[in-house]
C-alpha cells in the first residue's frame, strides 16, 4: 500500500503550485486556473482522509462531491465576471484592472 | 517499492509536472490543456484510492464540463493574450518565496500530526459506495441540507453567471 | 486484483497505442514531401486572410454555463437515482426539488433570452 | 468451466497458467493476460471497424438507390481495405502555424474515447471487461474526451473554419449530453444500479426497459444521435458553411482515425441503446445456451441499431444550428427532466406491485400525448404569427 504521507505531500505541493499561479500569474483567467488547482488538492485530500481514516462512513465523499459543486459555481461566475470585464475594459490582465482603486 | 506505489509516482509526476505548467506556461490556452493533464492525474490517484466514483465525476465535471468552459473563456478573450509578452507579474519572485514556505509550513505540520505515519488503509466495507452515498444525500440526519443546498447553490451561480454575462451584449 | 480501475488503466493505454501505431504506421508509408502551398491553411481555395485568431460569441459561453450546472446536478442525480428503490418515499420528493431548483435555472436563462443563438 | 460456458475466464485462466508456469508472478500474470485480451478486444473492435466502413457505403448506397462498392471482392467487401491501403500511403500535411502536438494527440484521442467505451459493454453474461459500478458515470467521462480531442483538433489546425467547426461541435455535444444524461438517470432509477451487468439482469426477456419508458428510449437515441455528430445533427461538417469541421485540416490516416472513430462511435451508441432499453445480450432465454451465443444476439442488436441510426442520417436533412440548440434547451433537457421526476415517482409508488410495468408505461404514453398536444398548441400559435405577419406585410403593399 501507498503511506499516506505520500498523498498529503502530493496535495500540499499542489495547492502550493496553485497558491503561485494565484499570485504570480498576470492573466485573470490563470488566477482561476491556480484556484482550480488549489480546489483540486483539497480534494486529494479530503478522498485520503476517507480512505485511510474512515472507509466505511461516506464523509469524506460527500464533502469532495460538495466541493466540486463549489468549483463548478466559482468557474461559472468567475469566468463570466471575467468576460464581462473584457468586454467592457477589453483586458483580463489582473493588474489593469483597478477600477476600484482611486 | 510495490506496484501500486510506482503507479502513484506515475501519476503524482503527472499531476504536479503538469500544474507547475498550468501556471507557468505563457500560452493561456495551453495552460488549459495542462490543467487537463493535472485534473486526469488527480482522477487516477482517486482510483487509486479506491474512490472510482469521485475519479468519475472528476472527469465528468472538470474535464467534461470546467475544463471546456475554461476554454471558452479563453478563446473569448484572447485578444490581449496574444499581446501581454510576459504571463508573470512583477512579484512573482516574492509569490514564489511564499508559495515554498507555504509548503515548508504544510510539511512541517503535517509531520506533527500522528497520523502521519499511516502505511495501510483500512478495509473498504463489502457493501455499494454509491448505494450509500445515495442514501446519505437524502436523509434528514446526514447530509439532505448540503444536497439542497448544492442545488441552491448552482441555481444562484447559473442566474448570477447569466445576469452577468449577458448585460450589454 | 482488488482495483478494477487498474483493468481500465490498461484499457486506457492499449486505446491509446492501437492509434498510435495506426499513425506510426502511416508514418512510415507515406511520402513525405512539404512545401509551403502544400501546408497552407485551407478555407475553401481562397487565400487565407489573417490567422485563426476570430472573436468567438459569447454565446458558447453560456451554453458552456447551463451545461456545467447540470452536469454538476448529475453528479448529485446519480447516488440518488441508483439507492432510490431502497429509500422512503418522500427521497423522492427531495430528488424532484433538486431538479426543481435547477430547471428554475433553466427557465431563467430562458426568460432572459439567453438561450437564442443570435 | 470450458470455453463453451465461460469462454473469457477459461481463456484468462489458461493464459494466467502458461504465464505462470514461465516464472511470472501471479500479479504480473494477471496484468499481462489482461492486456493481451485488451488488446484482442481491442482488435476486434478495430476490425469490426472495418467492416462497419462497407455496411456504411452499402447502406448508404441503399438508401440512394445506388450499387455502392462492388468491383473488389463479392459485394465489394474488401474494398474498405483499399480504403486503409489509401488513407496509409497518403501524405501527411501538417499545416503551418498548427500546434503540432495537439494536432497530433487529437485523432488519437478521438479513437480512444470510442475504444474506452468497450470496456464496459457486456457481451454476455461473464463476457466483459470490467463490470464498474459507475459504468453510466464512466460512459459520460469517455464522452468528454472525446468533447476534448474535437477541441483541440480545432484548435491546434490554426483554421479559421476548423476552429468554428469546433466549437459548434463542441456546443453541441455538451447541450445533448444533458437530456442524454436524464435518459440514462431513467435507467438508473429502474435498475437501481449503474453497472452494465446490473442494467442488463435488471431487465426481463419479454419487457426490456424500452416497455417501461418508451420516451426514455426516444430520448437517448435522439440526443445520442446528437451526440455522435451524425445527420441531423452534423452540422460540424456543413460543407457549405465550414468545408468539413473541426478535422478539415487532417490527412491521411489521422482524419481516418477521426472517420473510423465515428463509425465505431455510432456502433458503440448502438450497442449501448440494446444494452439500456433491450435487455443487452438477453433473447428470450437463448443467451442461457452460452456466452458466446449471447454474444452474437448482443452484436446483432447493437448492429440493428447501428442500422437504426444509419436510416435516420440518410432520411433527415441537416438541420440549423438555432433550431439544434433550441430543440435541446427549450424542448428536450425539460421533457427529459419532466420524465425523470414522473418515472420516480411512479417507479417508487408502485415498486414491488404487478402494476410497475403498465403504470411507467402509461405514464409515458401521457407524457408523450401531452407533450404532442403542447407541440401542436405552439405551432398554431407560431403559424397564426406567421400569417398575421405575412397579411401586414401584403397589406402595406
């Protein structure tokens, strides 16, 4: 069998991963795809916890499944956000857009 | 080393190979071609947890459904990306720094927890998963208020996605 | 063998070789002689104006959008449709609010017109 | 056991023994025996492939009241295979400014997402691959990969045309996937499971699934259909419009795989549609007889259907892309939906009772009587627009 350190280390390093294409990343789009990849992470761990810690109650299942609902609904709003944006400002660099700031 | 343990160095490469890619690469939409990659290595350690229905869904719902959207919303705004020459902000020196004391700080408290050493998973019950997840979702004591809400959820994203996307077309 | 998903796994692999070797087949059959009309982007004889970088509808998007609410809707859909005989009754009123509540969604992007390809 | 009563076990146990008796360990046997009958699957499936090539130009020619291929071999049954001989020695152009990776990963996708679909269809009882317990979920999955490889074939072929064909493509499958997605949840509900044994057993040889919910069965060959990209629905490839689609780049033997996958595809669809609403490898107690047998009902069905849909490609015009995506959003994902939540109810209340089987039936028929009776109400009401239309216009000049 696999430890299970092995797949916490695999999750940690991958919201690490996705922590820096948050942060570092221009494109607003990206931004979303480092969130992805943070959510995905979670996830592993969320599935190794049940796994290994509970196999036989369906926690850890329900809350990946109610993770990836949250998922789906940021990409939706935030991509649409995203768009709309374009159109008005016709850019999805993260940094011009300061609209709020004055 | 055993065979399952090659199969997860496999796929962890996999995955961690490909998102380092996701948010490096300069080209957004092979950035969404490599967050596929990733989202496929993460559905393959689900199954190789044992967890087939969450590698499923995995694939249904990221790859089959976020993934194209992603894409779409690339295609529907890269009229600039052709032009921004670097994909990387100023800071990304500093968000890097961060990012591996971020994985410092996760190593580090990992390492305290006891169950840190677990080596062998438990046995997986003789009975369905998918009977009881099923069963699970739909009773007032477990988990009936995440499965409404879910739904509630999904209605706010769709109007509130629609409403936004569609003003001033 | 306790995984069926490693069966799928080889599945994956061998779906993926037979085309590959169909290419590399080609490969080795084929002639090979490019030249610059040859590759050429076709667009029915003409000459190609410009590059493939088009402004898309934001249209797609929004099928894209209803789609992913009901994919995710499926994911929830299936534990429930599958344990559904074993259930009480009213488990199946909770499943039909659950869709309700979705095709509320529907209804609304269809008000608001969103569903016209226009 | 023999190879007459359980031909895939004996032959994996054989396997597994000669490979065993090599010096292998039993896991390494049993991974090796696997693939070699993946492959051998496999196999099959691509000559099965072959041969649908033919059945697709005779039908076709049928249909057209034409001969089709007769000039290589009796019936002209070898001429797919001058087919292959072609589509091997031809050129391969990549075009210039293509992203040559993706370009190239694309076709070999596509297949592979038909391939992947083979390994949960039940040929008879103990013939098949893997029997998961999320075998629906696993179809869906297989079919966004599939979604993927026309993206990026459209994408990565740095054509205007190709990319356009893409995304309608693309557009398409996903819109169809959902009323898809709701037949299939019929099925579930009624089988209780997602495995394909499970629906397969679940079903009687005198009432398969298509008796209890006629409208499920429409449904899924509709938007099935729909989501092979075939006529009606083939708008990818209006010629008049976007040349070819997504693969109008491709040459030689990667648009073969994309032509060949299609067929397979359409064949898989078939199967599938025996397998959901026809009781798979049943024929009133024959499959009991040996797997083998059962196999050949399970292929004979699936090859009907195959037919089915061949009939409906070469009978109905193409149709708009509006009308398309509007007949999915605004008719057939709430009908599909409609129907889901009347079959569970009507499943739940009368389980167990000897009127399960006329009360989902009557069920649909009323679903499917109102359904006509709201379709013709709006189509007045369009046609008396219409004509209101048409007589201001006539009476302003």
């Amino acid at each position: 069998m696999i430890p299970i350190s092995w797949y916490l280390i695999v999750a940690a390093a991958l919201f690490s991963i996705g922590l820096f294409g948050v942060l570092a990343r221009k494109n607003a789009v990206a931004i979303l795809l480092g969130i992805e990849l943070m959510l995905n992470a979670v996830n592993i761990n969320l599935v190794t916890f049940w796994r290994y810690n509970a196999p036989a109650t369906v926690t850890g299942q329900v809350f990946a499944i109610i993770v990836f609902a949250v998922a789906a609904a940021e990409v939706a709003v935030g991509l649409a956000l995203v768009i709309s944006i374009y159109r008005n400002r016709k850019t999805v660099i993260a940094d011009d857009l300061d609209m709020m700031k004055w | 080393m055993n065979a399952s343990q090659v199969l997860f160095l496999v796929f962890a490469a996999l995955t961690l190979g490909s998102a380092l890619m996701v948010v490096t690469t300069k080209k957004m939409i092979h950035a969404a071609f490599w967050l596929i990659a990733t989202l496929f290595g993460v559905a393959a350690l689900y199954a190789l947890l044992n967890a087939g229905f969450i590698a499923m869904v995995q694939l249904v719902v990221y790859v089959g459904a976020i993934a194209i959207l992603f894409i779409f919303a690339v295609m529907l705004t890269r009229k600039d990306l052709r032009d921004s020459a670097k994909s990387l902000n100023a800071n990304w020196g500093w968000a890097a720094l961060f990012s591996a004391l971020m994985f410092g700080g996760f190593a580090i408290l990992l390492r305290q927890w006891d169950g840190f050493g677990m080596k062998e998973a438990g046995a997986l019950p003789a009975t369905d998963m998918i009977t009881k997840l099923g069963t699970a979702l739909v009773t007032p004591t477990q988990y009936l208020l995440p499965f409404e809400v879910a739904s509630v959820l999904l209605l706010a994203a769709l109007i509130g996605a629609v409403y936004v996307a569609a003003t001033n077309k | 063998m306790q995984n069926p998903w490693i069966y799928v796994g080889l599945f994956m692999i061998v779906g993926m070789l037979i085309p590959i070797a169909a290419l590399v087949v080609a490969r080795l059959l084929a002639p090979r002689k490019p030249n610059a009309i040859k590759q050429s982007t076709y667009e029915c004889g003409i000459e190609t104006v410009g590059d493939n970088w088009v402004q898309f509808k934001a249209q797609y998007y929004i099928f894209g959008l209803v789609f992913l609410v009901f994919d995710v809707e499926t994911v929830f859909l299936f534990p429930w449709a599958v344990s559904l005989n074993k259930l009480p009754l009213f488990a199946v009123f909770e499943g039909i609010i659950f869709i309700l509540i979705l095709l509320a969604g529907l209804a609304y992007a269809w008000k608001k017109g969103m569903l016209e390809w226009v | 056991m023999t190879f007459w009563t359980d031909p895939f076990n004996f032959l994996f146990a054989w396997l597994s023994g000669v490979f065993q008796g090599w010096g292998m360990n039993e896991v390494l046997a049993t991974v090796l025996v696997w693939f070699v009958g993946i492959l051998l699957l496999v196999t099959f499936a691509m000559v099965l492939d072959i041969f649908l090539v033919w059945v697709e130009r005779k039908v076709v020619a049928r249909f057209q009241d034409r001969l089709g291929p007769n000039r290589i071999g009796p019936f002209g049954i070898f001429q797919p295979f001058a087919d292959i001989v072609k589509l091997l020695i031809k050129e391969d152009i990549t075009p210039i400014g293509a992203d040559v990776i993706l370009f190239n990963l694309a076709p070999i996708f596509s297949m592979m997402s038909v391939l992947l679909l083979w390994a949960i269809l039940p040929f008879a009882p103990k013939m098949y691959g893997v029997d998961l317990n999320v075998a629906m979920l696993y179809l869906v999955a297989a079919g966004s990969i599939g979604t993927l490889s026309v993206i990026m074939a459209g994408w990565s072929s740095n054509n205007k045309y190709a990319l356009m064909g893409s995304f309608r493509t693309v557009a398409q499958m996903i819109s169809y996937e959902v009323p898809m997605v709701a037949a299939i949840l019929v099925v579930t509900l009624m089988a209780g499971t997602m495995g394909t044994v499970g629906i397969v057993e679940a079903q009687q040889p005198f009432v398969p699934f298509w008796v209890y919910s006629p409208l499920a069965l429409l449904i899924f060959l509709i938007s099935a259909i729909a989501e092979l990209g075939r006529s009606p629905f083939d708008l990818n490839e209006a010629e008049s419009e976007i040349v070819a689609g997504f693969h109008i780049e491709y040459t030689g033997m990667k648009f073969g795989l994309f032509y060949a996958g299609e067929l397979l595809h359409s064949f898989t669809f078939g199967g599938f549609i025996a397998l959901l609403f026809f009781g798979g490898y049943r024929f009133f107690g024959l499959e009991n007889l040996s797997p083998i047998v059962g196999a050949i009902i399970f292929l004979a069905k699936a090859m009907f259907f195959y037919w089915v849909i061949m009939w409906v490609k070469y009978t109905v015009p193409r149709i708009r892309i509006d009308h398309m995506l509007a007949f999915n959003w605004k008719f057939l994902t709430p009908l599909a939906f409609i129907l889901l939540m009347v079959t569970a109810l009507v499943n739940r209340l009368l389980l167990g009772s000897a009127w399960l089987v006329p009360g989902l039936f009557v069920s649909n028929l009323i679903l499917i009587w109102l359904t006509i009776e709201y379709l013709k109400s709006q189509a007045r009401k369009t046609r008396a627009q219409e004509e209101a239309s048409v007589q201001s216009v006539a009476a302003e000049a």
